[in-house]
C-alpha cells in the first residue's frame, strides 16, 4: 500500500487538514474544515454500500445519530471519558448494524433501499421514546465536560483533529477496500449480483461486511460532532437532510470513487456554506440539494470524476 | 372487547384509503418497474389541495375530488416526463435516486410556503351509530369512495382500450410496441393516474386526521406496507393489503402508543419481503 501514489494523496490531503487551520489559530477556517471532515466521512462509508456494491442506503445518518446518543449518554449519564464513550459508541453501532444488515439485506435492490427509510423510523422513534435519552428533548452535556481535555477552546482543537483522525480514516478504509479482494467482490455484486454469486462471490457475507464496515466510522464522527455541540435530540441525530445530502454527495462526485466522493463532500461544504449565508437561498435548502441530484442522475450518472476520467485517462491511473 | 371490534372496523374502514394510496404506487411499479418515491408527497399534495379549496375558498370537501383527481393526473404525466422518462428500463436504483430528488424539491418548496404547521380540514358528516358507539361519517364516505375509485380503474383496466393497452404495456413493452401500442404515452398516462390516485386518498386522509407537510412520509411508507402485503403491480391485492393494514392498525390501536405503530409496520414490512417476496396477496400476472 505504502507504494501506492494513491496511498500518498490521501496522506497530503489529511496533512493540509490538520495543518490548515493551525497558523494564527484560525477558527472560521476549522469549523468550515470540520464540518467538511464530517461530510467525507459520511459520504466516504456510504459509498462503500452505494457506490461499491450498488445498494442505496437512505439511512445511513441512523449510524452518525445513534454513534452521538450513546457517545452523549455515556459521557452524560455514566461520566466516562469521551474517548471510552467514543470506542463504545463505534462498538455499539457496528453491533446493531450487524443486526439490522442480518435482517434487510437478504432483500435486493430496491427493496433494501426502502427498508432503509424503515430503519430511520424505527430508530427516530426509539429514541424518541426513550427515557434516558431525554425522549423528544433530548440531552444537554453540562460545560464541565470539556474540562478533562483542557477547557472549552482546547476541547474544540481535540475535537477537530480526532474528526481528521476519523476522516482520513474513512479515506484509508475505502481505499483499502477498493484494492482489495472484498473490495472487487462488493464492485461484482454492483455489477449483477446473481453474476458475482455463481463466480464464487460471498454476496450476503461480503454485502453485511460491507454494511457494517460503512457503520462504525459514522459512529465516532457522530459522537466526536454532537459532544462538540454539547447537545443531542432526535430530530439532529436522525436528520433526513444529512442523509439526503451524503447521497448527492456521492452521485455529485462520482459514485465507488474514492476521490470524487471527498471532492464532491468538500465542494457541497462550500456551496452549502455559501448558500445558507445567502438569505434567499437558506430556506430552499432541500430544494437546491434536490435540483442537483437530479440533473446528476438525468444528465451526469458518472458524476464530477466520470468527467474528469473521459477528459484525462491517464488520471484513472493514480486517482480511485 | 367490542371496543377492539369498533376499533378495528374503523381501522378497515381507514384501511380501504390506505389500500387506493398503494394501487397508485403499485401501478407505476407494475407497469415500468419504478418505485415512485414522490408518492407521500403527492398524498400531500392531495391534502393540500383539498385544505386550499375546502378551507380556504369554501368548497365542499367532498366537491374538491374531481378537480385533484385531474390536476393529479396532470401532474403525474409531467412527473414522467422531468424525472423517469430518460431513465425508463435503466436499473431501478436510477429512478429511485431521481424521484427522491423530485421530491426533495418539492418537500423543499411546501416546507418553505407552509412550513410545518398542522392543517386540519373540518367536516361534518352525521356518524352511524350501532350501541354505544358511532362511527365517524367521514371515515365511512371516505371508505365507500376509496372503493368505488378502485371499482372505476378496475373497470378502466378491464373493459377500455386504454386500460388494456397499459396492462398489455406492463406485461411486455417490447411486444405490446410492435403491435402498435404508443408505449411511451401510456407510460405517462400510468404514471398520471398513479398520482392521481395518490393526490385523492391524500385528499380522503385529509377529510379523516390532521396533516403537515411533512406527514407524506409516514403515508408513503404504509403505502409500501400495503404494496408488499398485496404483491408488487397488483391492483386488487393492494386493495386487500390497504385492508389487512387497516385491521391490523385497528387492532394494536388501542394498546400501543402511536409513535410505535409505524416501527411495528416497518418490521411487518421487512418481514413479509422476506416471507413473501411475492406478496401475500398476489397472483402472477394481475396487471
């Protein structure tokens, strides 16, 4: 892997991330960035299911959410350590999505992608209903818990540098994935599923893999956000907006690219920044989000590196 | 335990509203193999509409039915032509992307002409009463009217050259083109008249609870219920499903609370895909 050009782009980029917002303690410039280390993230592990194996998961913010309650919880309600909260909350989800993806990936296709809608429900009402998560209000995380990593303003560094950590994370596990030999089954399962299955493809173990691979890193990146926002409710946790977005993220930059979708995460930062500054445009949100996603699927299906591969191959060489 | 009756007959009677809902998401499925995920937010439509001209300019609720079954329809065939035409016998995951992406706009529009506020649109029907409980004149006209619009397209099906042209369409696009079918136009028409049928049972749910609008999710899912319960692209079956739904709600109605009642259909639902990935209901063929 260290021989990879590849391996050393994902590297250069995690390295402007960290050291970008440093010099003159730029702040307007980290929340910017952390917010874009969010959206990579997300959009990163959803690719594995979307873009590598060709399921359309419309749920994927139940991990993020769910990731932020138990991180929020614990930290809240047991005092433990944000870091301990943070393994578990990763442990915890990629548990339950191995539940979930036991039960709704025996369905195919489109079939599974409306089940997904189902898991959003059925978690949203959960958490709405139950009582040490605060029901429908919530939890408030109480100033004193940023004092163990040195107060409010160093707390917010830590914060920022562990959700790099974790997007870069999500950058090395989809690229490893990719060039590996799961990686080429989860693309032949893409392709024609019943194909790969005759050819000797694991589908149910690689696709419930794959699924709960997409899972664990939302989780941190959930817990990392909330606990920065000190204040968790089921209508944050479990947005359809974020969900909707990480979906257009991913057709936006080219669905089962490493490359595109972190591209197109950080230019939907930027558009989105610049649209919802912009008073005419923050209500129609939705609808602008909307309006791209279907142009794309109309008009670009390959998406931004689907461009970029037909105007210059020789780019298919170094760029996943 | 004649509580549990009244409550269940009641929830048959809702059951039959869900059931027309689902043949307008079944028929589109049926005759082209796209899920139509605009479909909550065309039942929305159908309230909104009913709430403009019943609440607003003071038609009578139940005069506003012929207007958003046409301006459905019109709707519909336009949604054929911006978001499925292009991507007609492509993998289904393609249309399933851009009718979310239509419905993201037009979520995005209604939520920020209306925002979420709740609408309520009154009506006042004299209620059946048998012993000591009444059932609700409205539940009862809308039930009777969701039939009688199943029984009409049952019949349009059947009996008119259309209605056969666009179950001989669904059967098989290539053969039903070569002798002589303007498949694309009935494409249109199918996806018209799903909608249509959408924006009505929109309009009857709205004439029996309160609605935001944001509550097509919650419509569009039973939808999905029903659809599997009575078989993908089958009319009748979607009826009966919208009927076993309806049972089913009226029954744990009054043991369970209300946010849960859609979580236990969404377990229903994953777990008659798996049971029955044909439907409970179906037969081969029906379209």
């Amino acid at each position: 892997m260290l021989r990879r050009p590849f391996f050393w782009i994902i590297t250069l980029a995690i390295a402007a991330f960290v050291l970008a917002p440093v010099p003159g303690n730029n702040v307007g410039l980290r929340e910017s960035l952390a917010l874009a280390a969010v959206y990579i993230t997300l959009a990163s592990n959803l690719n594995l299911m979307l873009g590598y194996a060709g399921y359309i998961n419309f749920g994927s913010i139940v991990f993020f959410g769910l990731g932020g309650y138990i991180c929020i919880w614990l930290v809240d309600a047991h005092g433990w350590p944000l870091a301990a909260s943070l393994v578990a909350a990763a442990v915890g989800v990629g548990a339950l999505s191995l539940a979930f993806g036991f039960g709704i990936l025996r369905l195919r296709g489109p079939f599974f992608a409306l089940s997904t809608i189902g898991i959003v429900e059925a978690v949203q009402a959960f958490a709405e209903n139950f009582t040490p998560w605060g029901g429908s209000s919530g939890i408030y995380l109480s100033p004193q818990v940023f004092q163990p990593l040195g107060g409010p303003a160093r707390a917010l560094w830590v914060i920022y540098f562990g959700l790099v950590a974790v997007m870069g994370a999500s950058l090395y596990l989809s690229y490893g994935i990719k060039i590996t030999k799961f990686g080429l089954g989860l693309l032949a399962i893409g392709q024609n599923e019943d194909a790969a299955a005759i050819l000797g493809v694991p589908t149910s173990r690689y696709k419930a893999l794959a699924y709960s691979a997409s899972a664990f890193l939302p989780a941190i990146a959930g817990g990392l956000y909330f606990f920065k926002g000190a204040f968790i409710q089921p209508s944050d946790a479990f947005d359809l907006t974020l969900s909707t977005e990480t979906i257009v993220i991913c057709m936006l930059g080219g669905q089962g690219t490493v490359t595109g979708v972190a591209l197109g995460a950080y230019l939907y930062e930027e558009l989105r920044g610049y649209l919802l500054t912009s008073s005419t445009f923050s209500n129609f949100q939705l609808t602008i989000a909307g309006t791209l996603l279907l142009l794309i699927v109309l008009f670009f299906p390959s998406g931004l590196m689907g461009f970029i591969y037909s105007r210059f191959p020789r780019t298919q060489k170094v760029l996943e | 335990m004649l509580g549990i009756l009244a409550s269940i007959i009641d929830g048959v009677l809702v059951g039959l509203v869900y059931g027309l809902a689902a043949i307008g998401l079944t028929l589109i499925w049926g005759v082209m193999d796209v899920i139509n995920l605009t479909h909550g937010t065309m039942i929305v439509a159908g309230m909104m509409a009913l709430y403009l001209l019943a609440g607003q300019l003071g038609v009578s609720p139940y005069f506003t039915l012929p207007p958003i079954l046409i301006g459905g329809f019109f709707v519909g065939a336009a949604l054929y032509w911006v978001a499925i035409h292009r991507l007609v016998g492509r993998p289904p995951l393609m249309s399933l992307l851009s009718t979310f992406a239509v419905n993201l706009i037009l979520v995005g529009v209604g939520t920020a002409v209306w925002g979420t506020a709740l609408f309520n649109v009154d009506v006042s029907l004299p209620g059946l009463s048998i012993g000591r409980y009444t059932f609700p004149g409205a539940h009862i006209l809308a039930a009777v009217l969701a039939a009688v619009i199943a029984a009409a397209l049952y019949v349009f099906l059947h009996r008119t050259r259309t209605g056969k042209a666009l179950r001989a369409v669904a059967n098989n696009r290539e053969a039903a083109e070569l002798v002589g079918i303007p498949t694309t136009r009935l494409l249109a028409i199918a996806v018209g008249i799903g909608v249509a049928l959408a924006g009505v049972s929109g309009m009857l749910i709205g004439t029996l609870f309160p609605f935001t609008i944001l509550s097509g999710d919650d419509y569009q899912l039973k939808s999905f219920i029903v659809t599997v319960l009575g078989g993908f692209g089958n009319p009748v079956g979607a009826l009966m499903g919208g009927v076993a739904l309806g049972l089913l709600e009226g029954a744990i109605t009054p043991f369970v609370p209300v946010s849960w009642t859609l979580v236990i259909e969404f377990v229903l639902f994953v777990l008659v895909l798996i049971a029955f990935p044909g439907g409970v209901f179906s037969r081969r063929g029906v379209l």
